[in-house]
C-alpha cells in the first residue's frame, strides 16, 4: 500500500514484557507470523497477516514495564511540524520526532484528555501492507471521559471534519479525512473502571469474531464486551494476557441500519 495521506491512521504496535507470550497469543488470535526482532531497533519485531505487514511488537523500554498498551500512529508528512500543531491544539510530545534508519521517523503524543497516539512520517517503511483483510487493522476510536477535548483536538490537527452518531443513548462522533472515515471517539461511560486510561482502541478483522474470541478466552485473555452484531459487524472487545485492549470484528457479517449521523458546523 501506499503511504497513507496526513492525519490517517497508517501503523499500529505495542510494547510487551512477554514478547514471546504475545506472539504465541497474537499468532493463535489473529492468525500472524512475525519476522526476526531486529537487535539494533530494540527487539522491534513485524507481524504479519498473509505475508502482509500489520502491526509490530516491542519489549518495553525501561521503566515500562508491564504497560502493555496498542499504540496507533498517524501519517505525518512533516513529523516535526506536526509536534508542533500538537502542542499548539493542546496535547503533550512524550517523545520529539526519532530517526528510525531509514524506515522512517517517529513521534509520541497525547492529546488533552490523555489519549496516547504515535506519529509515522514513512521512509521506506510505508506502515500497513494491508488494511481490513483478516488479521489486519480495521478501524480505530478514541475511548476518552473528556470527549470534548479531542474533538476539538484532532480535527484542529488533522482537519478532520466530524459527524456526530444521532443517539441519546451513547456520545459517539467519527472523524472524516476528506472523503475518507478515519477514526471514531466514543466517551467512556460507567462502565469503565475508573482506573482505566483514556486510549485509541484497535480494531483487527477476523473471519469469524466469536471463534476469534473463543482462541483468546482460550488463551487467558479477557472478554470485556460482545461479541455483538452491528451495521458495522459482529465484533467484540477483548483484552490480551498482559492487558493490552484491542478488538476484534468480522466485517462481513452486519445486522441492522447504518446510524444516522449529522455534521457538525
């Protein structure tokens, strides 16, 4: 695939104290193989789906240990200048623009809710090989108690332009890049431990959600919501054995009306 245009979602991976244990889970869950870690760029090991490239994982850097978390990165043409529209809309740098070899540079960010969120200006790495194929990326949505603050904020980044979902019943909004929906934000309600962080859930596509579901409960992971049917598809969310959150769905299974949603001026 190409590079992705700027503000798109284009890369995702996570840090693991069991790197092992996540490839063995990973591999069984969604089906991936990975490639050899590479020593020089911290044991920075690719995933796989049908020879694809679609996510990476990572051994924590020191002092982070055991925060297993999915961490999605955005398309930057210029990261450094992106950093600063970061820091001008509101949010923090955790980590300036980082030289990758020449796959690329990098950027670490949270936007003022506490959502964290990388950004990837492509070298020769170009992120996703492939997109909404099983085992790979499908969707993203910012879970925050502060939706207010990233709705300003992503689409003073970005120039997203928003839709709100027509529901009393959830706070939902997606984010519009062109022609082209990228992103999702949801308010997290009660039913969110206090304790858990604001973050960008992960959505990877599987064949058959409720079998997908099955291999990771199977695994030790933990089923935290679903599977449900949706327009969308069935899916679900999950955690892995070391606490990171994605979620699965089957894309080609879908029940019901598309939500209306209405533009927001």
């Amino acid at each position: 695939m190409a590079a992705q245009p700027e503000g798109a979602p284009c890369w995702a991976d996570a840090m693991f104290t069991d790197l092992e244990g996540a490839k063995s889970f990973y591999g069984e869950v969604l089906g991936w193989t990975f490639g050899e870690s590479s020593s020089e760029f911290g044991d920075y090991t690719t995933a796989y789906a049908d020879g694809k490239a679609v996510a990476a994982v990572v051994p924590p850097m020191p002092g982070q240990e055991g925060l297993s978390q999915w961490c999605l990165y955005f398309a930057s043409a210029d990261a450094a200048a992106t950093a600063a529209r970061i820091r001008d809309a509101g949010g923090e740098v955790l980590m300036e623009p980082m030289q990758v070899g020449d796959f690329g540079t990098m950027c670490l960010a949270r936007d003022p809710g506490g959502v964290v969120f990388g950004l990837w200006q492509a070298g020769t790495h170009e992120g996703f090989e492939a997109m909404a194929v099983p085992g790979a990326y499908c969707w993203a949505e910012v879970f925050t108690r502060e939706p207010g603050r990233s709705d300003a904020f992503f689409p003073a980044l970005f120039g997203y332009q928003s839709r709100q979902m027509e529901d009393d019943a959830i706070d939902f909004r997606i984010y519009d890049l062109g022609e082209q929906t990228v992103l999702g934000r949801m308010e997290m309600g009660d039913d969110f431990p206090p304790e858990v962080p604001a973050y960008i859930n992960v959505y990877f596509a599987v064949p058959d959600c409720d079998e997908a579901v099955s291999r990771a409960t199977g695994l030790g992971g933990v089923l935290r919501f679903g599977p449900m049917d949706s327009p969308f598809g069935r899916f679900a969310a999950l955690s892995d054995p070391q606490g990171a959150n994605f979620s699965v769905i089957d894309v080609t299974t879908t029940q019901g009306e598309m939500p209306k949603l209405s533009d927001i001026s």
